[in-house]
C-alpha cells in the first residue's frame, strides 16, 4: 500500500525552497530563527510543509533571502525580478 501525503504541494515546494536558501546561506535552523525572530520549530514545519507562514512572514523571510515572495511560494523561478 503506496503512502500518501495530506500535504499541500505549494506548501511543499516553499519547505524546499526555504530549506535550500537556509543551507546555501550556511545558516542552520536556529540560527536562521533567530535572525528572523521566529521558533526554530516554526522554521522546521514551515520547511517540512506542515505550516504555511503569513504574508507578513513571507515578506521578512524574502526580504532576509533577498528573494522574491514568488520564488519562495513556487510563483517564479526567477530568485529577483
């Protein structure tokens, strides 16, 4: 029996995303967090795609990544306008 996620495929892509943008910036979970004064645990589901974060969170994490708030949520592939 084949196991099926409950998960929302744009929440998954934004997990990915983030996680990528944490690790390429050396930064692990506590410490990106802390930067964005947020819960590591927070941070975790948000990568894990259990959690979908606010616009305003959106913005703080885009804006930290100096990335787009499309390229976080899967809109675009392109990190910058």
């Amino acid at each position: 029996m084949e196991k099926t996620s409950n998960k929302k495929p744009e929440l998954v892509e934004l997990g990915k995303r983030l996680r990528e943008l944490r690790e390429s910036n050396g930064k692990s979970q506590k410490e990106a967090s802390a930067d964005l004064n947020i819960k590591p645990s927070v941070l975790s589901s948000y990568e894990v795609g259990d959690r979908e974060p606010s616009i305003i969170t959106l913005n703080k994490i885009s804006n930290y990544y100096g990335v787009t708030v499309d390229y976080l949520t899967g809109n675009s592939d392109f990190r910058t306008p």
